[in-house]
C-alpha cells in the first residue's frame, strides 16, 4: 500500500512539474529543436532582390535570344502589311476540319468575336447597334460595323480584297495582331484557338 501512495505522489510531482514548465514565462524558456527550418525559412531570391550571382546584379533575368518559352507557338510573321500578305500566302490551316473543331471554333466565335462581327458575321454585332443609338442619343460619331464576311455583300476588306476571300493566314494575322479598332486576341486565344475560330470564318465566309 506505500508503495502505491509513493507512486502516486511521485506521478502527480511529475504532472504538476510539466504544467509548471509548460506555462511558464515564455519570455525565458527555449522553443526547443526546430524541424526543417530551411522549409519556411526561403533560400531563394525575390525577382526584384539584388543578386550578386548574375554580372548585372539581379535576380530577374531577360531571357536568352533566340530561346522560346515551354508551350510558346512563335508566330514569324510581323504586324507589318507585307508580313500580313505573305501569311496569306504562306500559312494554312494546321487542324483538321472536323465537327468538334468547328464546333469549338463557333463557340469562340461567339464569345470575342460576334459582338463586333455579329452571330453570322455580317457585322451586325450588338456593339455596334448599341453605340448607334448612343450616337443618335448624344450625337457621338457612330461605331462603324466591321465588313462582312459573306460572300454576298462583296465588301472589301480595309486591306484590300473581298471579306469572302481572305484566306487562313490572313484571318490568323489579323487575330493574332488586331487592325484598325480591333484589337489583338493573342493574349485572349491560344494558337489553336485561333485556329479554331479561323476554321469557323471561313464557314461563315460561305454563307
């Protein structure tokens, strides 16, 4: 029976030691060993950190010329008129024309391109009605339409030739570069993105 009220009086020592110890001033009592400090304790540099590994002394680097991004299509063709008819010329259509693409094509369409060209691209988009009757209102400058595609209305694009007739490269250039009002989609639509959408047009080109 001593026995076990001594083991009971040296447990509850212990027990109240440790609480003593585990509440006592945080300002003295060590934190103890630290587990990989290295994991939240960052060994790399900031982008905009001095860097004394590099001749110019800094973290973010241009990168090498002639070198191209992971997952980057370069597009060799410049936004330049002669670069535009040499794409026309050159360029074509590197998916197949399947239900599915055009399919994809139609629904991008729809999305960066119908309101300004409108939903069968005879330039008629929602925009261009709506700044109208902004313009009558308040007597703006009217929105102009862009050309239409079909082969019916034979309007010239502002490059010259029929809407009807531009051809894959040109229709990628000018999405990939923008003209006039429009702007580029480059940022907006992936390479094969705007191929799809390329492959709607000129559906629409035979309406």
């Amino acid at each position: 029976m001593n026995k076990m009220r001594l083991l009971s009086v040296v447990s509850t020592a212990v027990a109240i030691a440790a609480v003593a110890a585990a509440c006592g001033d945080r300002t003295t009592r060590s934190t103890g060993w630290e587990f990989s400090r290295n994991m939240y304790d960052p060994i790399g540099y900031n982008p905009d950190q001095p860097n004394a590994n590099f001749k110019d002394g800094k973290t973010a680097q241009v990168p090498p010329a002639g070198t191209t991004p992971v997952g980057f299509e370069r597009f060799p063709y410049s936004a330049s008129n002669e670069d535009y008819e040499r794409a026309g010329v050159e360029v074509v259509n590197p998916l197949v024309h399947t239900e599915e693409n055009l399919a994809q094509g139609k629904a991008l369409y729809q999305v960066y391109c119908a309101v300004c060209h409108g939903p069968e691209g005879h330039g008629d988009g929602p925009i261009t009605k709506d700044r109208t009757l902004e313009a009558e209102s308040r007597q703006l400058e009217n929105f102009p339409p862009p050309p239409s595609y079909a082969k019916s209305d034979g309007i010239n694009s502002s490059r010259g030739g029929q809407m009807a007739d531009l051809t894959d490269g040109k229709i990628y250039h000018t999405i990939t570069y923008g003209l006039n009002m429009m702007g580029s989609h480059a940022s907006q639509l992936t390479p094969e993105e705007r191929w799809k959408v390329v492959m709607y047009v000129r559906e629409l080109q035979k309406n």
